[in-house]
C-alpha cells in the first residue's frame, strides 16, 4: 500500500500514513490537536487546514467557502493525502493550550473550572451548616506492635488486625490480602515491629491496603478529580490537614474523537475506539497528578486514593467499559454504583495499592458529577427549595431540597463552552467573555484582555443579551439593519461583525450569525424547558425556588442579568443566584475526606429521581415555546419585558 | 344534570374587512356552538377561491360547476358571489409562481384589479408560496388594493417582513401562518406586531390538514389557539382562518373518487373547522359552500 509523509506546521511534525488516511487522524498521530466537534464526521466544519504543497483527495464541503478554497483551506477530516504533503495548521482550527495555568485563570475569575477549593467552600457554608465528619477514603495509621512472646503467640497477621482493632472500635470487619500476609513476617521484624497501615474504606468493610516500615503516617495524600466532557481537573489533597495542596486543569484530549458525550460513545464502537477515549483520559490524569505530586514534592506512593465525578459515559470511559447501551433503548448503563477498586486497575498511577473510587451515577445521562454537585451545593439539606444547573454540554439541572430531588438531562449543546459557534472557542485566553454597548459603540472584553481570539460561552450569552436590549436583533435572533455592528451577508446567512481582522488574534474578522443565535437560543431553551418541566411534575411554581445554585464552566464569569435577558434562567431576584464554580471536583474532594460524604453522595443518587426528558411531551410542548428571546410567553419574565419596552 | 358553563375572562379580537361591503370576523367572548357559552357577535364566513389562471391540477368535477367562468377571474368572482353567495373571495395569484408562468407583479395587479371591480364583497389576496416571488409580487398588489381593506397572506416566521410591511402601508390586514405550532404561531404574531402592525388585522392560520391528513392535529391547535385566546393571550387572540377547500380537493380520494367523494370531504372537513372555531373557511365547490353555510345558519340560528 502507498505510504505518504504528511508535514504539519508551524511544528514542523512530520508522520507517515497510508493512502486514504484524513489529515485529521495523521494530525493527531504527530500530536498535532486540530478543533472538530463532530468527530471527523464533515460536519462541524471546525478542522479547517490549508494545504501548502502535495496532492490531495478532498470531499466538497459547504463549510468551506470559495475564497477559502483558493486559499488551499480543505476539512482535515474530509482530506486524504495523493502524495507526501504539507499542511499548515492555522491558530484558529487549533485547540489551544493544552494545558490551563492556573494561577493565570484564577486571575480572570475562572472560577467555574479552577477556584481553589475555599472559595467554592465559602458559598457552600451558607447553605450548609454541618460539614461531614473527618474519615478519608484512605486512613493511615501507626502501630507500635508488640513482640511476639510464648505467652502472646498470636501470628503476625492476627497481632496487626487485633491491634487495629483495639486502636479503632468502630471497626467490625477488616480485610487483609493474601499478598499483604506473605510480606507480613519479614517487614515487621524488619522494621522492628513498628509499621503504617494504610486502612481503605471499601464498599462498607475495611481493608488493609498497605502495610509500610515505620511511621508514614503523616505522608498520606489523595487525589479528587472532576471527569467532564470537555475539561478535566485534579485536586492534591493532604488527607490527614483535608487542605489542597495544589490545582491542575487540562482539556479532555476525548474532545479529538467527538466533542459530545454520543458521539463519543459511537466512537467508542469503533476498532479501538474504547481503548483510545480509555488512554485519551487516563494519560490526561496521570499527567496531572505527575504534575501535582512534583509540585508538592511528593513521590507517587504517598498517594493512596483517587475520588472521580464524572458523567455516566465518562465514568464508563475511564473505567474501560463499553458504553455502547447508554444509548441504545432502553438506555441502560453498565453500572451506576461503581464499588471502589484499585486504581491501577484502572491504569490510574498512584501507589499500585491505591484505591479508586467513582461517585455513582444515577442514569445514562445524569451521572456523578451531577451528585457531586447537589452533594457541594448542599441543596439535599434544607427545607427551601433548591435548583442546581450544571451549565455543560449535557446541561443537567436538578430541583429539590432535603425530602426529594428530582433531576434531568437537556442535551444542551457545546454552545456553553464556545462549541457550535462559528467563531466560538472555550474559554481560554483572548476569549470575549463580556461586552456592552455604550454610546452606539462596542466595547469588547476578553479573558486576559489580550486581542480577542474568538467568543466563549459566558460570551455569546452577553452579546446576545445586549443586541436584544439594542433591537439589533429581533425576539426571534434575527439579525436587524442597524448603525451600531456591521451586518453583512455570508453565503446567504446575516452575520455581524464584532471584531475586525486587523484587531484580531486570529487575523480574521470575528463574527456572530444568524445561525450561533440560533445554536445559544436553542441550548438556553433545552435549559429553560428542563428547569420548567421539573417544576410542573414537582407541582412547584418559580417562585417557590429559594436558591439557584450555577455550576459548570463558565461558572463566575456569566453575568447573571444577560442569562435572564436571554431567557436561560429564570426570571428570579439576583441574590437568589450563587456561583459554586466547578461542583464535581468539590464533590469527589468531600467524598475522598469522609465517608459519611460518601454515604450521602450513595442517598442522594438513591433518592433522586431521574426524569427522562426524551419521552416527555410536556419537554417537547414547552421546549419550542422557549426557542424565543426570552421566551414566547414574556409575561414569565417580567423584569424583561420591562427592559425590552 | 347541571350543566356547567365556563366564562372566559378575554374575547378574540374583533377584525373589519372590506370597504364597499363591510364584513366583520371574529370578536368571539366563547366557545362557537356550545350552548350558553356561545356569544359570538359575528358568525364563521366562508369565502370561495379564484385563480388568476384556469387551475389545471383540479379535478374535472370541481372544474365543472363553473364552467367558462374558470378562464376570467372577474367572472368567477361574480359567479361565486352572485351565483353560490360566497361570503368573501379568496383570490389566489398562482400564475405568478416561478415553476407556473412566471406572471409578472403587474399582470397579478391587473387581474387584482378586474376581480375588484367585478364584486363588491371583502376580498383575500394570497400568493403562490414562492417566498421571493411572492414578496414582490404582493408587494405591488397590496399597493394597488390600497384602501379596500382586503386580507393579504401568507406571512410565515421565515418570509414577514415584506408583507407586514406592506399591509401596513396600505392598510390591509394579514394572515399569519405557522405549521400546526402554537409556539411558533404567537411567536410570529409578536414579531409582526413589533412592526407596530396592529393586533386587529391579523388572521392565524395554523396549516390546514384535510380530513384523514393531518385534520385532527390541525383541529386541536386551532382549539387550544381559541382556548388561549379566551384565557387572556393577546397574542394568540385573533381570529382564524382555514383553507378547507384547498386541501380536501388535494387528497387522492377527491382526485380519484366517484363525483361525490371530494364534495363529502370537503364539507366534512370544513364542518369540523367550523366546531374548532375557525372564522372564515376558504372552500372551492359550491355544493360544499351551500352545505357549509347551511350548517352554519342550523347552528348559529338554534336557540336564537
């Protein structure tokens, strides 16, 4: 078979491949990231590359326009070499940084993906006013054993277990390994009869995970980590002081097999799909961890326990399991009560005797991070009624307060993470997150105000808010003749421009059209429709919600009165909002510190009751009645309509 | 047994048609034929259809009952007031459509103004469903009816601006049309009104579904429409409109059938109309019309 060498740049990586290989899959082999949402299916029109020299087989594609195709621009997923090729990458089809700097994000208040743990714990104190117990997933403890003697002839294994139990009361079962035994007799006279137990709290019984000379007990340090769909973060947590020693956030490198939790798992289906989306996320965590542990100056055996909140499907992935039913009828998932494992059967590297933990899911498509995030927000532990919204890709929303909680799914779409849009990008540096118009001019904000790249979540929720509240767009986001943004016609479709090209990042003009409002009105009313169909089967009304809890990505960096204004939270006072950030990862860290957090995330996944909103007329009724700025009936947001007026 | 009677707290608007014969739709403060609940000021008016061309896609048995008159519209028109009491004409320019002859904005016009002068009743101005074509072209027509006060259509969510435009120019009234969606229908009624279009010149229609084709999905919109309207959506209270005549002579059965299938359908699929609230229904044979408007009378005159 023809072999080519495909050349990419500006890194000058070269990778041979065989005839008929796309661009795409011979990028990523050089480690080259090229942006797609679709999964290299030709759709999202996101991995567009220019080619510099070389033959090539390219399917047409209306993603690409005329001029771009003179210009050597082809789909990188449509693409396939004709003879040895160079590419050119250019910025704006790249993913960016792989890696966030946190100390740099946190700046920006970025508090969605990476505040430091007290921030988000500040909120959660006015909710919540019992904390959980101290009671780690993994305790270390050190034993003074004493020596054997003809009176006290007990064997080495029985004299360790009688003496954790007499050190521990609360203790009823303990478990010890075979592996553990054989090493027993040598290390203890070795070590002259003082050792550290590492305790593991597993699925209700204990276990004696490791057993090391001397006293160790103080290095003992556990991992908690939020799985998303789109990013994934990791907390050091010293598990003796519960304080975190460090924070690391990097992209899910899954988002190079499709951006959205379906098409991952039809990828999955494919040959070694699973294995890859598995290695894709696994190496993800052990470089972050790699990365912590060095940080703190730790070795990788001092960590003992990983706590993980992941959705349904990204728990299925980390854990190597086939998630092909999650979305076949009547979309059944492998396990939503994952027991705790070793972590290296997971390929999780931390000390070989680790164990991992996974909060439970509770369906196919509301998972553990959602536990997580009703765990953090404390909303199961008062009388008022409490709505938590997960601002992600699968835009899970719950309701409910300490008697019943009730959640679904709405399938929002990528739009909140920058996914979808024509000139959308997540939020990472030169992202626009804010604008306003002032005195007919527009005046743009970017992460780092450094020139603007493209628009983020939190930012196309503001610049639709504002051209409603300026009439630039009608109620339905079309697009109206005005004097404030240019409107010019793009191959058939209004679009504005809100940043000229010389202004620019990515040296093109940065532009919202007709059909990125209709992608945000969309998502928004998929979450507007959730949050109201739970209140009708509740036979809750708006008003009886007390606190409105926001997690996700765009966390702090929303502004609050624009996701009124364009009718994607309700119309409520503003103090009735917090911002919890990053939820999942708040939720596995209290789960990694207590048990008695482990047992609530195991009620609370057992008490919620999980509304499927594909079989929900109601949803489908009231879903295309909110696909309208900010709703069709606007008497549901009367803070608006006297706004709009 | 007590029978109970709901009192509903808004009534549909009220919409004047016409200038030299005045007629007036909707203005109901109930459901249309239920006893006690019934105060409707103006009772359902149906309309009959002309063609700026000889329609050749219908069946001869419709063609038939009205014979030459087919080839010139200003006859048509008259016969189907004269001779069956049409209440309005309904006047469909369906050469203009690019696929058909591809008449020009003032050819429409010209055959527009003959129908004018030929009958004094309200008249409806529809164009051919060719979105572009039709925005010229009604454009034009509506600029030469200026002043009579006629029904223009079919607004849609993708293609109203040019029409709203220019009714509100020439001071027409409008129907507003969306695919059996409620959602979508009050969505378009707000957007027209943000032209400052009034209230009281827009007619909803919500697609028309023909007996055995859609009618009972197109019947439950246009209740729970009625419904709405009643209950205090001001944006979902005007009158409605149905093209029963069309869409029944479209299906197979009409088409193929013995001579009396289409009328049958016709009249079954208008009747059921009539119970959903609609305020004027647009129909095609005069057997069905003369059945129709006798249903009508039975119901509105029972009780009275």
């Amino acid at each position: 078979m023809d072999e080519f060498k495909i050349t990419f740049f500006p890194e000058h990586k070269s990778v041979s491949v065989d005839r008929g290989t796309d661009l795409l899959t011979a990028a990523l082999k050089t480690g080259v990231h090229i942006y797609n949402s679709c999964g290299g299916e030709g759709v999202c029109g996101r991995c567009k590359v220019i080619v510099k020299k070389g033959d090539y087989i390219t399917e047409g594609s209306g993603r690409v326009s005329d001029a771009e195709r003179n210009e050597g621009y082809v789909l990188a997923c449509r693409t396939s070499p004709g003879s040895d090729m160079e590419v050119f990458v250019p910025e704006e089809s790249r993913l960016g940084d792989l890696e966030i700097l946190t100390e740099e994000i946190k700046a920006k208040r970025l508090a969605g993906l990476y505040t430091p743990v007290e921030e988000i714990e500040e909120e959660h104190y006015k909710v919540t006013s019992k904390i959980f117990k101290h009671g780690p997933l993994s305790t270390k403890i050190f034993l003074k054993l004493p020596n054997p003697t003809i009176d006290d002839n007990s064997g080495d294994a029985d004299r360790l277990l009688r003496e954790i139990k007499k050190h521990h009361k609360e203790i009823n079962t303990i478990q010890m390994g075979l592996s553990n035994i054989k090493r027993l007799p040598r290390l203890l006279r070795e070590s002259n009869w003082e050792v550290t137990v590492t305790l593991g709290n597993r699925n209700r019984t204990t276990e004696v995970v490791l057993i090391e000379p001397g006293d160790r007990s103080k290095e003992n340090f556990g991992v908690a980590v939020d799985v998303g769909t789109t990013t994934i973060v990791a907390y050091l947590v010293d598990l003796n002081s519960q304080k975190v020693l460090g924070s690391k956030a990097s992209y899910n490198p899954q988002v190079d097999f499709g951006e959205d939790v379906i098409s991952r798992i039809i990828f999955a289906q494919h040959e070694k799909g699973l294995e890859k989306l598995h290695h894709a996320v696994i190496d993800t965590i052990n470089t972050l961890i790699d990365n912590l542990i060095k940080e703190a100056s730790l070795t990788l055996d001092d960590v003992t326990a990983v706590v993980s909140a992941g959705n349904t499907t990204m728990t299925h992935l980390l854990l190597k399991i086939d998630p092909a039913n999650i979305r076949k009828d009547p979309y059944i998932p492998a396990v939503n009560f994952m027991p705790v494992i070793r972590a290296s059967e997971a390929g999780i590297k931390i000390n070989p005797r680790g164990l991992l933990m996974c909060l439970p899911c509770i369906g196919s498509y509301v998972g553990g991070d959602i536990i997580a995030g009703v765990l953090a927000s404390g909303m199961d532990k008062t009388r008022d009624l409490s709505l938590f919204i997960d601002l992600g890709t699968n835009g899970e929303v719950a309701l409910g307060n300490k008697e019943w909680l009730m959640s679904c799914s709405t399938s929002a779409g990528p739009c909140f993470e920058g996914g979808g849009l024509k000139c959308g990008v997540r939020a990472m540096k030169g992202a626009i997150q804010n604008i306003s118009i002032k005195n007919n001019s527009l005046e743009i904000q970017t992460i780092g105000n450094l020139p603007p790249k493209g628009i983020c979540g939190s930012g196309i929720v503001d610049i639709v808010s504002e051209l409603l509240k300026n009439k630039i767009i009608d109620r339905s986001g079309k697009i109206k003749d005005n004097k404030i943004c240019q409107v010019r016609d793009c191959d058939g479709i209004k679009e504005l421009v809100l940043v000229v090209a010389e202004d620019s990042a990515t040296g093109k003009d940065i532009t919202i059209d007709e059909n990125d409002i209709k992608n945000l009105i969309h998502s928004k009313g998929a979450i507007y429709t959730g949050i109201e169909v739970l209140l009708k089967e509740s036979g809750f009304e708006k008003s009886d919600i007390k606190h409105v809890f926001i997690a996700g990505g765009l966390g702090t960096a929303l502004n609050i009165r624009s996701a009124i204004n364009i009718g994607l939270l309700p119309d409520l006072p503003e103090k009735s909002f917090a911002f919890l950030g990053n939820t999942s990862v708040a939720g596995a860290k209290m789960c990694l510190l207590s048990y008695e957090a482990t047992d609530k995330a195991d009620v609370i996944a057992n008490k919620m009751t999980y509304l499927d909103l594909s079989t929900n007329a109601l949803f489908m009724n009231n879903y295309s009645a909110a696909l309208f700025l900010p709703h069709t009936d606007i008497e549901l947001f009367p803070s608006v309509k006297k706004l709009l007026s | 047994m007590e029978r109970l009677i709901e009192k509903w707290q808004d009534k549909i608007s009220e919409v004047t048609l016409g200038a030299k014969k005045i007629i007036k739709i909707g203005g109901e403060t109930g459901i249309y034929f239920i006893e006690g609940e019934d105060k409707c000021p103006n009772p359902p008016r149906v309309a009959m259809e002309v063609w700026d061309m000889e329609p050749e896609s219908w069946p001869e048995v419709l063609k038939s009952s009205f014979g030459k008159a087919l080839k010139d519209p200003g006859d048509w028109a008259k016969m189907c007031v004269d001779k069956f009491l049409a209440d309005l004409i309904c006047l469909r320019l369906a050469s203009t459509h690019p696929d058909s002859k591809n008449t020009s904005g003032e050819e429409a016009g010209k055959v527009l103004e003959k129908v004018m002068k030929a009958i004094s009743v309200p008249l409806i101005v529809i164009g051919s469903s060719a979105p572009e074509k039709d925005n010229e072209v009604m454009a034009y027509c509506a600029n030469i009816a200026k002043g009579q006060n006629c029904l223009f259509g079919i607004a849609t969510q993708a293609n109203y601006k040019t029409l709203t435009a220019a009714c509100l120019s020439a001071g027409h009234a409008i129907i507003s049309e969306a695919p059996i969606d409620i959602n979508i229908a009050k969505q378009l009624n707000i957007l027209i009104c943000d032209m400052q279009f009034p209230a009281d010149k827009i007619v909803i229609h919500h697609a028309t579904g023909a007996l055995g084709y859609g009618l009972e999905y197109t019947y439950s919109i246009m209740e729970r429409t009625r419904l709405a309207g009643l209950s205090g959506d001001k944006m979902l209270s005007m009158p409605m409109i149905s093209f029963a005549g069309q869409e029944s002579w479209r299906t197979k059965e009409a088409k193929t059938g013995c001579m009396d299938t289409g009328i049958l359908w016709e009249i079954a699929t208008g009747s059921a109309y009539l119970n959903s609230g609609v305020d004027i229904l647009v129909m095609n044979h005069p057997k069905a019309v003369e059945e129709i408007k006798k249903a009508i009378n039975n119901f509105t005159s029972r009780g009275a």
